[in-house]
C-alpha cells in the first residue's frame, strides 16, 4: 500500500533530529558550488588566458575576502610579505645628482604610503592580493617631487595596445566612482608611453603614467596568489564547520541512566536533573534502581585530522609554503627547514627580484623626468636577508675574507650586509655617519687603515710560521706600526 502524496510531502518537511539538522546547516553539496563557480570559467574562444573577465573580477574579490577573513589565507599573504620585505627595503646612490632627486622623491610625506617601509608591505599585499597592481605616476613639473599611488585593479576595465603588437601597452581605461557616486572615464599612458604615441580613436587625458605589475599569470592580467587555494580554502571551512558540528551534537549528551521502573520513574529523575547545573567534584548518590554511566563517544578526530590535512595540503602546495606555517608546527624540524624549505627560499628571492625591477623602473622614470643621465643612474637596492644569517657564523666568516681581502671591508656594500647582519635598523645612515666622521677626522681613517695593515701582517706572520721562515723583519714592521699608533693616539 502505498502513502498518499500529501503524506510524502509531510514526510518531507517533518522536521528531523537535532544532529541531522546541524550537519544540513554546515554541509553542502560540494559539486553543486562548483558548478557554479564554473559556470562562465573557462573561455578557449579567448587569446588571452582561459579565465574570463568577470570570472576574474569574482576571484579577485574572494581573495580579498579570504585575505581578510580565513586564518590560512591572511597567513599566507602574510608570509610572503614578511619574508620578502621585512624591516624593508634600501637604497643608497653614490651620485650626488641622482641622490638628491630620488630622496626628494622616497622620502616625500604624499609618497609614504607606497614607499615607506608601511608602503612598501602595503603594496606587496595589494600585489598578493589582486595579483596586480597599477602605480599612477604623477611627474608634475621639473621643481616639484612626483607623486605615486595606485589604482585599484577593479577600475581598470581596460588595456589598450597597439593593434598590430599586443605587448606594446599605449594606455589604460580607468572607469571609477568618486564620493558623490558619480562615475568618471579616465585615460592614462602607459609608462613607456611618454611621448603619446596614440591609437587610433584613443587618446589620453590625464597625465599621470601607469607602471602596471602583473602577477601569477603569462597573459596582460594578474592573478591573485590564493587563486589556486580558493576552492580548497572553501572546502577547508567547510570541513571544519563539519566538524564543529559534529562535536557539539556529541557533547550535548555527557551522562546516561538507566532506570528500573517505567516512564514515572524516568519522569521522577529528569524533574531533579533537567537543565539543572551541578558543580564540579559534586557525589553522585542513587540506589539500585538507578545506573548513572559517561557516554562514550568517538568523533573520530583521528581520522578526522588526516583528512583535513588532505585538504590543507592543497592550500600549502597553491601558495608554496609548508605545513608546519600554518599551525601545525609537530610536521616541521631542524632537517626539514635546511632542505624542503630550499624551494620557499627561491620563491622568495624571486619575488624580492620582481619588486627590484619594479623599484629600479619607477626609480628611472623619475630620474629621466629630472634629465639625469643613464650612466649616473645606478641605485643599489638591498632587500633585508631572507632567513636570517647566524651573527657568529657571519662574523667568522667575514674575518677569514678580511684575511684574504683586507681591502674588501673598506666597500660601502659588505659594510651594510655586516650591519644589516648584526640588525642594523638603518644601516645606510650609520654608513653615512661614518662616512662623514672619516672626512672630519682624516686622523681616524689613517689609524684605522694602519690597524688593518697590523692585522694582515699578522695573518701573513702565522702563514710564514707554518713554513718555518724567519719573522725578524715582520717584527720589526710591527715595532714600527705601534710606535706609529702611540704617536697617532697622543
């Protein structure tokens, strides 16, 4: 016999047991979000990439969502930051010329929040974040500092090229909404694009030049760096939502008891026990007609962490960084940070790379406005160590070169890397302290130069003991560097 339609449909609706409904709160159907998201993905009909505009729009505002949101997205945007950018980025010029026109530019208060040491973490961030990212360049007149900001990826609605090359960028369209909610067109040139060599029916209308860093990506566009990570991030909260779930449905029962009699006695009991709070350490006392025992319940959490490691695998191996970062620390070890984390350590330095082309880029758009000269354009950047050197490693290691070449400890260069070795906050300007106290007090530089003589001889001195050869006349060297040093010194 078979139940009446209307008996199906209450069937349906009838409301379930309280752990069922919570696991239907927290889970959902994995293939039915996907297809969702695939709906409009792919596109082969496309020349530039097989993900869509609006598909990329969509990722780049969940990856700024989950940057913001999801422990395991911020911490791997962070990571990334930290370990390229550190303390921040330097720079030191030896040309006065250029000096002067890049520290007007570098230390200008409107430029901070991108070339400070804040701006800088900043715009990584953006860069990791939106997998690109757009510096509006303002030059201004010759008198004035330019001026540098950025634009938000989701207002540039497009790349405008030469028709016949692809890869020559001549201007980008700007769509945007000011404060007033009314929305504007704007027109920029590219950076490489200074004397306006226009397009047919496109010409620029703001002055300002865009230098445009396109990340994690081949084609015009950048992609987030979570871009990989999205679904399985997705699925990772959903796993642990599940799980959340299914704890708290077993923790709602501690206690069972079995009682002798019927469904008065059982009624007797819950009247005393009901919603009733007992304290802890507290004496149970009953009868024999009564057995108070603990439920026993197995969530399964063993299992339950091998399979999210699973997904969180995913996440580590779409952004490049082991396990033990992201709070598992028992998966890591002394052996496996000096060999598995080599790759992490490229990475880095790769994207430290990136950021120096960007900086010397920018660096010479500035320098060409204020007619410096390319032969007087070289900027040494130096970025902060990516994992940090052992202080005594680093310092036995520089007194051995000094032995081979004393000269070398002289260069600006391997002064900073040992300042920035022993943390160093700003190592250029120690550089420049001393630099001018060597001008001030020539007296000082000849004595330190003459302890260094002192110190080679030395060295040199116990290379000729091994050899057995006389040192009477390294003796009286030295005899005649102290009588030097005592008159220097009175």
């Amino acid at each position: 016999m078979t139940k009446p339609k209307t008996s199906k449909r209450f069937e349906s609706l009838k409301p379930g047991g309280e752990f069922q409904a919570i696991l239907r709160e927290a889970i959902q159907t994995v293939e039915d979000e996907l297809n969702l998201e695939d709906a409009g993905w792919i596109n082969f009909s496309q020349t530039d990439g097989v993900i869509t505009d609006q598909a990329r729009q969509a990722n780049l505002k969940l990856s700024r969502l989950y940057n913001a949101t999801d422990p395991l997205g911020r911490q791997s945007i962070r990571l990334w930051t930290d370990y390229t950018f550190g303390s921040g980025m330097t720079w030191s010029c030896d040309e006065e010329s250029t000096n002067k026109v890049l520290e007007s530019f570098w230390d200008a208060g409107a430029n901070k929040n991108v070339l400070s040491v804040r701006g800088q973490r900043k715009s990584s961030d953006k860069l990791l974040e939106d997998g690109e990212i757009f510096f509006a360049i303002i030059l201004g007149s010759s008198k004035d500092s330019a001026k540098i900001r950025t634009i938000s990826p989701l207002e540039i609605t497009e790349i405008i090229t030469n028709p016949e090359d692809i890869d020559d960028v001549r201007y980008y369209k700007r769509e945007w909404a000011d404060r007033d909610s009314k929305t504007h067109t704007t027109i920029y040139r590219d950076y490489t694009n200074v004397k306006d060599g226009g397009v047919d029916g496109v010409n620029k209308n703001d002055d300002a030049l865009i230098y445009h860093l396109a990340y994690n990506s081949t084609s015009q566009r950048g992609n987030p760096l979570l871009l990989p990570a999205l679904d399985w991030i997705k699925q990772y909260r959903h796993f642990l939502a599940s799980r959340v779930a299914i704890v708290l449905a077993l923790a709602r029962f501690a206690w069972k008891t079995k009682v002798k009699g019927g469904q008065t006695a059982v009624n007797a009991i819950k009247a005393k026990t009901h919603e009733q709070e007992i304290a802890a350490g507290s004496h149970l006392l009953e009868n024999l007609g009564s057995d108070t025992t603990p439920i026993k319940t197995e969530s399964g959490a063993s299992s339950a962490y091998q399979d999210g490691r699973m997904l969180r695998l995913q996440i580590c191996a779409a952004v490049g960084i082991p396990e033990q970062y992201f709070g598992d620390i028992s998966t890591g070890n002394l052996a496996t940070a000096k060999t598995v984390e080599l790759p992490m350590l490229k990475m880095f330095q790769s994207y430290q790379a990136i950021w120096a082309d960007t900086f010397k880029d920018i660096n010479n758009i500035i320098l060409e406005h204020a007619g410096i000269a390319e032969d007087k354009r070289y900027v040494d950047m130096d970025f902060p160590p990516i994992t940090p050197m052992d202080v005594l490693e680093a310092a036995d290691a520089m007194v051995k070169i000094a032995g081979v070449m004393p000269s070398v400890m002289d260069t600006p260069d391997v002064q900073q890397l040992a300042l920035l070795i022993l943390g160093v906050n700003d190592p250029a300007e120690v550089l420049d302290a001393m630099s001018q106290e060597s001008k001030s007090n020539p007296e000082v530089t000849l004595l330190r130069a003459v302890r260094t003589f002192k110190e080679s001889i030395e060295i040199y001195s116990d290379w000729m003991s091994v050899y057995h050869k006389s040192s009477s006349n390294i003796t009286a060297i030295e005899q005649t560097i102290r009588d030097y040093e005592g008159a220097v010194d009175n």
